[in-house]
C-alpha cells in the first residue's frame, strides 16, 4: 500500500548525507617494546608475521605511533583543522601494486577514518615505508587494502582480512591514554539502552555527543537536547544493547515542529560493523535538513542513493507514531497521528519497500539527535525533542 501526498519530494541535500554513523573492536592488539627498531606489534594477515618477505603473506607495521589523546581531540565543532593531530609512519612488506594504507583512530569505542588531504588513503613508497597524519585516539589501526577496497568512515569493529583487507596492525597511541568513563546505561520502554559519547560521523560531518544530553522523565519519557552554542553544539544519542530482528518498531514522538531547520532527529537500525552498503539500515529521519521550505520526514532503506529507496514528505506539527515493518524482502513504513495505545489513528503515510531490504544480523536501534552541519541555516539555539515510547512486534 502507498499513499505518498502530491508535495512529497526528495530531500535536496541527501547527497550530502552519508549513512549515520555509529564499539570495540574485534582485535584487542598489544604494544611491545624497543622504541630503537621498528615497533612490533601483532599482525593479522592471511597466513600470520613471517620476517621474509619472499615467503609469506604481505604484513604492514608501525615504526612511529601518535600520541594518545589525553582529554578530547576533538572541539565540538565539525571543522577538520580543528582536530588535534600527529604524524604517524610505519612499513610494508610483499605489498602489490595498487594496494594502499588505510589508517583508523579509535576514540570512545569507535574507529574513525583518517584522512590524508580528504582521501581516505595514504600512498606506499617504493621502499614499502608509509607516512600520514591521524587525528589523536586511544589505539590506531593500519590496514594494507587493494585499490577497490571502499573503506567506513567509521566502524564500530575494524574488518578482518579478506573483501580487500589484505593485512592490518592495531598500535596503542604513545603515553598514558584518557580515562574512560563507563559508558552511561538507560533503560526505556522496557529495554536497555547505553548513550553515546564523543565524536561520531553523522549526516555528512562528525558530530560531538554528550551523555548529559539523554534522559528519562519521572513517567518514563525519553527526554534527547543538542546542547551548547554555534560551533560547540553536542547532540544525543543512544543504542540499544540487542538485536531484535525482524518485526515491528514503533516510535511514539512528540509535536518536533519546533525544531530548528538543522536539527535532525533519526529513529534507525544501524549494524556497527561492515561498510556503508551493509549496514542493515533502515531510517525514519525527522529533519528539514537545513532549509526552512522542505520534506520533514524521511522514510530510507539505504543505500539512500538509489532513488526507489526514498521517500520524502511533509507532516503537520502534532504527535505522532512512526513506525515500520521488517518482514523477509519487505519493509512498510509508516506515520499516523496520536500514540499507538489509542489507536485508530489516521494514517499519514505508508510505504512499502521492496529492493535492497536486508537480512538481520548485528544490527541494534539507534536513536539520534544531532546538527546537520551542511545546510544553508546554522544552528542558532538548543534543541530538544520528547519520544514517549518505544515498541518492539515480533
């Protein structure tokens, strides 16, 4: 069933949103001694470390780590020279032609892509030595990739080898790292749910969140801010601790006609491990995406790039209850007005999706509220939106 309005159309600035992205990482790799030789570390390649090249799998290492970052690397604007950064350099050996240094920076769980110049790799030389410059993190990653590999912008588990990964080296940064907090736990509508901290990669730009950000009322509400001012905005966001599957998600969400045009509020399954075509996302984006005359819901199951797997349309200030069905080769989404607990409710919109619907796996609901930085309207004040509930079908 499809009852899209005439005035649905497609968001102008979607080109410019990559997926949402969102905690440890698979390999835990330590750091030995002996600063005067090139710094060992373990390496995972197809067959293991050999020291002869002629005779075993390609290896990549370091020979000079950056320093770990001591408080945060990051300011809570979105601008890449404000990143603290440090030079980091190390070696190949039995490197193909074509192949390439991708290098990843882990902070508060999750491992951000460096880049060099805005491309994601860094070149090798011909004596198989590679340099570049990271933005500060707790660990970073190398991984010797061939040319057509299409790195993350941000995982939450660094890829094993294969699909590309030909070999990696994981390094702790130099000195005492930060002390971590323990990441904050909430629990909402009858299940779990832990808030995100730090820099994440959403919408096109990182995004500073803050766990102060992300609360529940004395009734249960889930009360989400972007706090702050121009340029040091940190948003909210939170992830549930399991995998539900197929089914049915509700989101029941209080009048956000008030948001500023932005402001970006995302109800979303998102798998933290894989590239950015599967990451079994499947996203209602609540949103005018930085203009002040547009669509303010989305419907998407990604790859967003593919038009049939968007649609875009305007609904009027009110509470509503957004929801979709997640069946094998079927996804229907849709939006109808008051609460799912009284029912009868008049139906806005639905859609059915067909083509690129996922299988599950590792995928968990996220729920965001940040900046979308790459509009034409900046962020003038704090924002803050209420969802009452949340449900779960089989």
């Amino acid at each position: 069933m499809e009852n899209t309005p005439t005035s649905a159309v497609l968001c102008p600035d979607r080109r410019l949103r990559p997926l949402v992205g969102y905690m440890q990482p698979r390999l835990m790799v330590p750091v030995f001694l002996q600063r005067s030789l090139l710094l060992p570390v373990f390496c995972v390649v197809l067959t293991g470390c050999h020291s002869s090249p002629k005779n075993s799998a390609p290896t990549v290492a370091f020979s000079k780590v950056a320093a770990a970052y001591q408080e945060s690397p990051y300011k809570t604007d979105i601008t890449e020279r404000d990143y603290k950064t440090d030079i980091i350099d190390g070696r190949v050996t039995g490197a193909r032609p074509g192949q390439r240094i991708v290098l990843y920076a882990k902070t508060d769980g999750r491992w951000g892509l460096c880049r060099q110049s805005g491309q994601p790799f860094t070149n090798i030389e011909a004596d198989g030595r590679w340099k570049a410059s990271v933005h500060l993190g707790i660990q970073y990653a190398a991984l010797l990739v061939d040319p057509t590999y299409n790195p993350p912008e941000q995982t939450e588990s660094l890829p094993i080898v294969g699909n590309g990964v030909v070999a990696l080296a994981v390094v702790n940064g130099e000195g005492p790292g930060p002390v971590l907090l323990s990441p904050k736990i909430l629990n909402f509508s009858g299940y779990e749910w832990t808030a995100s901290t730090g820099p994440i990669f959403h919408a096109g730009s990182r995004n500073f969140f803050d766990p102060a950000n992300v609360w529940t009322d004395e009734r249960g509400a889930l009360h989400l801010r972007i706090s702050g001012s121009p340029g040091k905005w940190a948003g909210a966001e939170l992830k549930l601790t399991r995998s539900l599957g197929y089914g049915t998600y509700r989101f029941q969400v209080r009048d956000v006609s008030h948001l500023e045009p932005s402001a970006l509020l995302t109800l979303i399954t998102w798998d933290g491990v894989g590239t950015e075509s599967t990451r079994r996302e499947l996203d209602v984006e609540l949103g005018r995406w930085g203009h002040l005359d547009n669509t303010n819901v989305n419907y998407v199951v990604q790859p967003y790039y593919v038009p049939a797997n968007v649609v875009a349309f305007r609904v009027p200030p009110g509470l509503y209850t957004h929801s979709f069905r997640w069946e094998k080769g079927k996804i229907t989404f849709s939006t109808t007005t008051g609460s799912s607990n009284t029912g009868g409710g008049r139906v806005i919109n639905q859609h059915v999706f067909t083509s690129d619907v996922p299988i599950p796996a590792g995928e968990s609901v996220r729920i965001a509220l940040y900046v979308f930085h790459q509009g034409p309207i900046p962020l003038k004040n704090e924002n803050k939106v209420i969802i009452d509930k949340f449900e779960y079908l089989p």
